[in-house]
C-alpha cells in the first residue's frame, strides 16, 4: 500500500515536471526537468515492483537512474563546451 502511495506521489511529480520542461524558461531548467522526470519513472518503476512483489522492476529501475546519471553528464559537458568533442580534437583559429 505505501509502494502505491509513493507511486502516485511520483506520478504527480512527474506531471509537474512535464509542465516545467515545455514552460521552462531556460535550458538549464528544462534539463533539470527532464533528469527530475526520468528519476521519478525510475521510482515508479521501483515502486509498482515492490508493490506486485517481482525484483526484475528494480533493475529496470537501476538501469533508469544509471541512464539518468549519463545523460546528466553529458549535458552537462555539452552546456560548459558548446561541444562534444574532446578539447584536442577540436580546432583551434590562428595555427
């Protein structure tokens, strides 16, 4: 019963965060949003498995946040650089 509750905690999350990703005024806040929504399906996802009792959601569920935690990085390696190459590959003006 607590594993549905916290379920549809995440769900309202989940929505409230879509409205933040389409609405966002920056990119920063859409990324945000977006990693805000992709933790809380893994959530769900670990929720609604410990709800029906099968450990195969948690896994599905760890595979998400790991998911997350790349896309995370490379945005975040994207914003800082413009680019995702790395710093020798690209060319640099006046050689």
């Amino acid at each position: 019963m607590i594993a549905l509750a916290v379920a549809a905690g995440a769900a309202i999350a989940i929505a409230l965060s879509l409205l933040r990703l389409f609405v966002g005024p920056t990119l920063y806040d859409r990324t945000l949003a977006a990693n805000t929504i992709v933790l809380n399906a893994a959530l769900v996802c670990a929720a609604a498995a410990s709800a029906a009792r099968r450990s195969d959601g948690i896994d599905a569920a760890l595979a998400l946040m790991f998911v997350a935690f790349v896309i995370n990085v490379a945005l975040l390696k994207f914003f800082r650089a413009r680019t995702f190459q790395a710093p020798l590959a690209q060319a640099r003006e006046g050689f």
